[in-house]
C-alpha cells in the first residue's frame, strides 16, 4: 500500500494552493465583517478551472474524481478562508450530479459550461423547515400544467440565493399521501431563479457570513417542462447519487479548517513566552494539539479510503459517513483547541482562530447530523435494529 501523493495529485494541491493563499486570511476576516460574498476568490477559481474538476470534459470540466476534488477542497479550506472559502466553490463539484447523470444532451451543453465557467452560480432548494432531513415529507409543490409547472412551497437553509441566478429545486409532483412509497412522486428541477416569483430572506447566523444561507419562499413560479431533470416523480433516487461525494468533501473541508487552526497554535504556543518560557514547552498546551494532530490524520486517511472506494465504484457509505463524522468532529477539536492555546488572544479577530471556530462548526451539524450517521453505522455496518 502507497501512501505517497502521486505526482498528478501534488500538481492539483500545488496549483490550488497557489490560488487560495492569494487571498489573505485578513481578506476572509474582512468578509467574516461584510458578509459580502467573495466573488474575487470565486473568480479566481474559475479562471483557473477548478469549479468544473469533477465534470465531464466535454462541457468544459477537468472530468477527475472524488478524490482529486477532495485535494482540492482540501487546500481551498487550509489558508484562512476557512467555510466561507469552501462553501463559495463547493457547490459546483457534486451539486449538479442530477444533470450530469440524468439531464439530456441539450441541457449539460446549455447548463454545465456555464457552471464551469463561473458564468452561471447555482443554489439548491433541497431542505424545508418542517422536513429537515426527512426529505420525502417536502412540501414543496409542482403542479402540471401546460408546458410546464407551477411551484409553490417553502425551502431553509438555501446558500447563496442572494447571488445566485439558477436553482436547484427538488419538488413534489405527486402528493405523498398519494405515493406507493415515500420516496416517490419527488421531481427535480434545474431553473432560473426568478426573483419575481421567488423571495430571498437572509439568516443571520453564527459563521460563514460571506456565502449566505436563506429562508426561500416560492409563489406561483413557473417552470418549463424542459428544465425538469430526468423523469417526474424520480429525484429523489436522482439525489442519492451525490450524498456519499457530499460528505467525503465536507469531512476534508473540516480536516483542511482544523488544521489550519492548528499551525495557527503550535506557531503561537512556540512564540508566546509566560514565566521565562515558550509555552508550547507546557505538556498541559503540547498534549491537547498531539492529540488534534493525530485525530486529524486518521480523519483524512478515511477521507482519502472513502474517495477511494467511490472512485473506484464500490461501495462507501459507510466510509463516506464515517468520514464526515470523524473529520467534523477532527476539525471542531481542533479549532476549540487553537482558540485555548491562544488564551485571551484566541478571543480577539485579529488571529483568526474565533472565526475558524465558527466556520468549522457548522460541519459537526449539516449536511447530516452525527446522530443520524451513528444510526447508518450501527443499521448498516453493525446490522443492528433501524432505531427510528
């Protein structure tokens, strides 16, 4: 077994790194302030091709796979920019799987170049405020009518709505109450979001203030049958093929996030001197951030295995689960840790571990929770009883 980073591979983390390290970690803190979004990162990143490294060449991607998107997402998350840098790019890796798989000839040409190109930004209209993820009780509803649909509904926790201008919009078309199975009668939609049909309301919220989230409601919107992915009543099987890429990202992101913080720590635990001595000579400071350093290492390594696994087209949901568990967690630790080490320090903006706290924390609760990933292990790896 080779665990050394192939020469492919070096180039990608090399060449991304390269990017993101032009953006100053006082360039992020500014938009930590703002709240504006970094369109000058997310720029950048196109210019260079990386919002199209996991789609197909022929629509203007890279066509590399989970595991070359995990090193890259990996060095967009370690130089400062923490979520907001992450999520500002994020999207465009698996988000648009449905239209890869699912979409017919004429909408990848018409959709995907755009999306590579960072002509087109694209929010995902998935989650809804009395479903969370119990996706097959959305409420959101897509009438047929001549052409196409009228929707109407409600959807939470939508990134970047206020910038962007396409949706991906996951609907009812059959009511469930009507459906054989739960998971029929879901239908996804790939649109432009229209703002006269469509309200963006922006929650205020404890980090990653520059990629907004948004509460979203939707008003006799209508939508043409030819911006409906694959068939009626099918999404729901459409969107499971991008949930394991999903969190085998998010796991990296949150390693990337932690161990930036954790170079921020043992640099400072090296520097600050009390009574005569460096304390990163303290056992009480060095054992904490041993511990962050070999936790986020065997979070990557699941990380690197579940990539692996994907990419090779066997089975890692368990992997990819374990993945995002352990690297939210790896990374949370991490930054709390960076935040003591600093002591009063670590408090103030100004050595930015407060608000790569605040960013990492929102891993440890989406896109799955950590209960629920417990549950998928202990059903599906350990064969015990479905507990809900």
């Amino acid at each position: 077994m080779n665990f050394d980073i192939s020469p492919e591979h070096r180039a990608i983390r090399d060449a991304v790194a390269t990017v993101a390290k032009r953006f100053e970690p006082d360039y992020w803190l500014e938009r930590d302030e703002d709240g504006v979004f970094p369109r000058e990162f997310h720029r950048a990143m196109a210019d260079a091709g990386w919002l199209g490294i996991t789609l197909p060449e022929a629509y203007g991607g890279s066509g590399l796979g989970v595991t070359e998107a995990a090193i890259m997402m990996h060095e967009v998350a370690s130089h400062g920019g923490g979520m907001a840098a992450a999520s500002s790019v994020h999207v465009n890796l698996f988000g648009p799987h449905p239209i890869v798989l699912f979409g017919t000839e004429a909408q990848k040409s018409c959709w995907l170049p755009r999306l590579v190109a960072g002509t087109d930004q694209c929010c995902f209209g998935f989650t809804e405020p009395d479903a969370g993820l119990n996706t097959t009780h959305i409420k959101t509803f897509a009438q047929k009518v001549e052409g196409g649909y009228r929707v109407n509904g409600q959807k939470v926790w939508t990134s970047t709505a206020q910038v962007a201008n396409k949706i991906m919009l996951l609907t009812r078309t059959t009511r469930l109450e009507d459906c054989k199975r739960p998971t029929d009668g879901i239908t996804i939609f790939y649109t432009d979001l229209d703002r006269t049909k469509i309200d963006v309301k922006r929650i205020p919220k404890m980090g990653r203030k520059a990629v907004d989230s948004n509460t979203v409601f939707i008003d006799n919107l209508f939508i043409p049958e030819s911006d409906r992915i694959g068939e009626e009543g099918k999404g729901f099987s459409y969107i499971l093929h991008s949930l394991n890429p999903e969190r085998i990202l998010v796991a990296v992101e949150a390693i990337g996030i932690g161990q930036d913080a954790l170079r921020r720590a043992t640099r400072y635990a090296r520097e600050r001197v009390v009574f005569g001595r460096p304390i990163g000579m303290n056992q009480g400071i060095q054992h904490p951030l041993a511990e962050n350093w070999m936790d986020l290492e065997a979070a990557y390594t699941m990380v690197m295995k579940a990539a692996w696994l994907y990419d090779n087209e066997r089975p890692c949901g368990a992997e990819a689960n374990a993945a995002k568990y352990l690297g939210a967690k790896a990374g949370h630790e991490a930054c709390l840790q960076a935040v003591l080490t600093h002591g009063g320090f670590g408090y103030a903006k100004e050595y930015h571990v407060e608000r790569l706290l605040r960013e990492v924390t929102i891993m440890r609760i989406a896109p799955v929770t950590e209960q629920l990933i417990k549950c998928f292990i202990a059903e599906k790896v350990l064969e015990l009883p479905k507990s809900y």
